[in-house]
C-alpha cells in the first residue's frame, strides 16, 4: 500500500464513503423499492469484519467520513456493535448514520454509546396519510418517537431528509419545515432520482429544489445564504434570517454537484460503486473472501475510482438507469 489519497481521472480526492450494511428494510417507499422485493440470502451480505477491513484500507488512503446506510441499517442486528468497531480506526473522523427512524427510539441510546456522531433521518411528511401513501406502511409516530429519543440522548446534529416529488410535496414541505424549526433539526430536501426500482420514474416528478425553496421563503420564513464548510457537501444550505433552523438543498437532478463529488460506495454484498448511478461495480466482498491482500484491495478500490466519470448524467439523453434500486446500492 502506498497511503497516497484516492483520486480520480479529474483530480477529485475521495474521502467518503457510504457502506449499506443491508438490502432490507421495514417500509417500502416507491421512491427506494418496488412492493415485492426479494433480499439477499445472510450469507452473500458482509461481514462486520469485512467491513471493518475494508474502512480500514480506506482510512489509510484518507478517507476519514462514513455513513452507514441500507435498506433500513438499524434492521442488521447490533448495530452498534459495527459503529463502535469503525469508530476506533484511526483516521476515521465521523460516522454518521441514514434511517427511516422506525427503530431509533430503541437504539439510539446504544448508537449514542457506541460514538455515532451524526443522525440522517429520512422523513418526507408528518401527515401520516402521506406517510403511508409514500412508504406503503404505517409508522409516523415510531419515527417522531425515535427523533425525540435522539435528542434525549444526546445527539446534537440530527437532520431530516426529505425526497421532493411533484404531485405529493407540495402540500407537505411547510408543515415539515414548521416542524424542523420547532424540533430545532436540520432539513434538507432531496430532488426525486430514477432510483425506484419500477421504473416508473418520469422527469416531471422532479420537483426542484428552487420550487421547494420558494414556497419556504414565501411560506415559512426568509432564507440566507449558509457558509459551505464542506466543498463536496452537496446540498446548498440556508439559514432563516431570523436565526431559527436552516434548510438545504440538494438539487441531484436540475443542478448535479458532479464535479465537487468525493463518495465511493459498498453495497451490503459487498460491491464497490464510484457513482449511485454507476452501471459497473467491484467485487471487494471476493476479493476479501479470496484471501486477498490489503494491497490488492487497495489497487481494486483505486480501479474503481479511475474508472469514475465526469458526472452522473442524468439529464444526457444517453442516460441508462441503474439496474438496481436505492435499496440495493445504499443511500
């Protein structure tokens, strides 16, 4: 191993990575997963040790930020056990943690415990209603009781991650963003991608992130440009300029942020992806399970990197969706 950083053919140094640790989940939001889904067999998903092994490699080549995602993570047993294990590996400077809440009110004080920094958690709406119209389950009030016990445990940087869809958000964005302001959360508002696994995603259900900002500042409250402490960060914050909460933005579709993009990706079987929309991926998971070195790890992960494009393509005509969805890849 050389310890020289990850960069691609364009010059971006990639120093996070986004590890799904399962395909299942407890909802099935049409935006992530088709209703019937058939999930991988335990055996073919990795280990905590091999991902322990492969953050490793990586946290010697300088990525330092992961984000444990799914499926719905807090479903793979003792998961704290996994954040804890991470967390001791020198180099790693945060893990954070994507969830739809469902099973955070019983987990969290342990999360808390094992040095999880940062909470994402997924809520489109607090209608239940919508709620139900949007994941096909019931379950609001599991994930505001999760919420509560985050910040009853302790945990300060909680963010609310909402999917922006035309035809269902409109009505459901002010009273999210009433909501955030009084719990004192984050918000950000994630452009609608062709990640559903039905294929039935159409352009004109993006709802952009400039709508959705409009209707906030003419709803809610004003809005002011946030300092960008992360360059790769992509969403484009803003504070209410009467100082109470923020808001951002992440416009994947109608403004792609490509060029400043520092991810890579482990799938919960153990496949390496440079890109959510990547139509190619890396087996670590036999590679690991081969007997390979650290070093031949390292040189499958550097492939994968240099093999990464210019942008994800989206809005090029010659864009061909992902063959597999959200849940798959990890979020």
């Amino acid at each position: 191993m050389n310890n020289l950083p990850i960069v691609d053919t364009f010059g971006r140094v990639h120093s996070s990575l986004r590890v799904s640790v399962t395909d299942r989940c407890n909802i099935r939001c049409f935006y992530c997963m088709p209703e019937l889904v058939k999930f991988l067999p335990q055996r073919d998903v990795l280990s905590f040790e091999e991902i322990v092994r492969v953050v490793r490699v990586l946290a010697s080549l300088g990525v330092d930020r992961i984000r444990i995602t799914g499926g719905e993570p807090l479903v793979r047993a003792e998961l704290w056990t996994l954040i804890s294990m991470i967390r001791s590996i020198e180099g790693v400077l945060e893990v954070a943690l994507t969830t739809n809440g469902l099973l955070l009110a019983e987990q969290a004080e342990k999360l808390k415990l094992a040095g999880l920094d940062r909470l994402n958690i997924s809520l489109d709406t607090v209608n239940p209603v919508v709620f139900q119209r949007i994941t096909r389950r019931q379950g609001l009030e599991k994930v505001l009781a999760g919420i509560a016990a985050a910040k009853e445990v302790g945990f300060e940087n909680i963010r609310l991650n909402a999917v922006s869809i035309s035809g269902i958000s409109e009505t459901e964005i002010v009273p999210l963003a009433k909501f955030a302001r009084q719990q004192n959360l984050e918000l950000r508002f994630i452009e609608f991608m062709p990640l559903d696994g039905d294929e039935a995603w159409q352009s004109q259900q993006v709802l952009s992130g400039t709508s959705v900002r409009k209707l906030i500042e003419n709803e809610v409250g004003s809005l002011v440009s946030a300092e960008r402490f992360v360059p790769s960060q992509p969403a484009v914050d803003y504070h209410y300029s009467d100082g109470i909460g923020s808001v951002g933005f992440v416009n994947s579709v109608t403004e792609p942020f490509c060029h400043a993009c520092d991810r890579m990706r482990i799938t919960a079987e153990g496949k390496f992806r440079n890109c959510l929309f990547s139509s190619v991926e890396w087996d670590v998971r036999e590679a690991l399970r081969s007997g390979a070195t650290n070093g031949e790890i390292e040189n499958l992960i550097r492939e994968c990197v240099t093999a990464k494009k210019r942008g994800h393509g989206t809005n090029d005509g010659e864009f061909l969706r992902p063959a597999k969805a959200m849940y798959q890849i990890g979020g």
